[in-house]
C-alpha cells in the first residue's frame, strides 16, 4: 500500500518508500535521547545530536535528489551503495576511528576518499557514465589507504575491502545504468 495524495498541480505525492527512510533516520536520532531517559549507558551531548543528524540528514537529501535525477533502477542503487559507503566510512572513523582510534591523524585519509567520490560526481554532472568513473576512482583512493595503513603497521585490511567493495559497486550499477541510456538514446 502506498501513501500517495494528489497535490494540488496533479501531481503524486510521497510512497512509503521514500518517506520510510526518513521515519527510520528520525527513529535512530531518538534512540539515544530515549536510551538516557531511560539510564542505559549512553551520554551525548547536543553536539553529537547535531553530527548525528547531520550524518543521517545529508545522505538522504543526497538520495533524494539521485530519485530525481533518474528513474534507472540502478542509477539509484549506485547512489545508495556510494552514500552508504561514505556513511559508513564517516561514521566508523568518528566513532573509533578505523585505524588505531579516532584521534589518529592517518584517519583523516578516509575522508579524503570521500572526496575524490564527491568531487568526481561533480566533474561527471552526476551522469551515470560519469559517475561510474568517479566511483572507480574513489575505489583506487580506497586502495591507496590500504598501501599507507600498511606502511604505517597497521593491518586493516578487510574494512578497507568492505569499502572498495561498496565503490566499486557502485561503479558497476552506474556502468550498468549509462548503457541502459545508451541503449535508450540509440533506439
């Protein structure tokens, strides 16, 4: 079943399916102010609410806009494998940090990662052809961390691969949506 309301311009309105991730990241947000209430073991201050909400804001309203930018199914799995991967490396990194802790200056490379993805997306007008290309990239910046934890000592070796894993996933359902076009655009 689906909520699904006319709009005044005769336009639908929201489904489920996009206003449940919303419902989930409003729930997840609250999890912690109820665990306090309640006296479990969990002290945030209003700062970690505000990161918090903003990890969870930021790569929703991102997967808004890829909902809008196609209606390729896996244009939009590409975009939620890529924002899930930098999610995941965000929040890993300022929890305990990936490598050694959190306050480990190595960490800050994972970010970097992070950025080769976003300015990638940019350079490729968020086309799937493009993107595809940036989500590569952003593997081999993956990659390369890999090479400097190493020479650093440290072995960290199966997370790094969980998140070359998730962009070179992405790049692939990119791929896989930029010759769903071109073969659109060539019949």
């Amino acid at each position: 079943m689906t909520m699904q309301a006319q709009n005044g311009d005769g336009r639908r309105g929201a489904s489920w399916w996009r206003v449940l991730p919303w419902v989930g990241a409003s729930a997840l947000l609250a999890a912690p102010a109820v665990a306090m209430r309640l006296g479990a073991d969990v002290d945030w201050t209003a700062f970690d609410f505000i990161v918090a909400g903003f990890m969870l804001a930021v790569p929703l309203a991102l997967f808004e806009l890829a909902l809008r930018a196609s209606g390729s199914l896996a244009y939009r799995a590409g975009a939620v494998v890529a924002l899930g991967t930098a999610f995941l490396i965000t929040w890993s990194n300022l929890a305990v940090g990936i490598i050694s802790n959190e306050n480990d200056p190595i960490n800050l490379m994972f970010f970097g990662v992070i950025f080769v993805a976003i300015g990638g997306a940019f350079l490729a007008g968020f086309r799937a052809k493009g993107l595809a290309v940036a989500m590569t990239a952003a593997a081999a910046a993956q990659a390369a961390t890999a090479v400097v934890a190493l020479a650093g000592g440290h072995f960290e070796f199966v997370i790094i691969g969980v998140f070359m894993t998730g962009w070179l996933m992405s790049a692939w359902l990119f791929r896989k949506a930029a010759e769903a076009e071109a073969r659109a655009t060539s019949s």
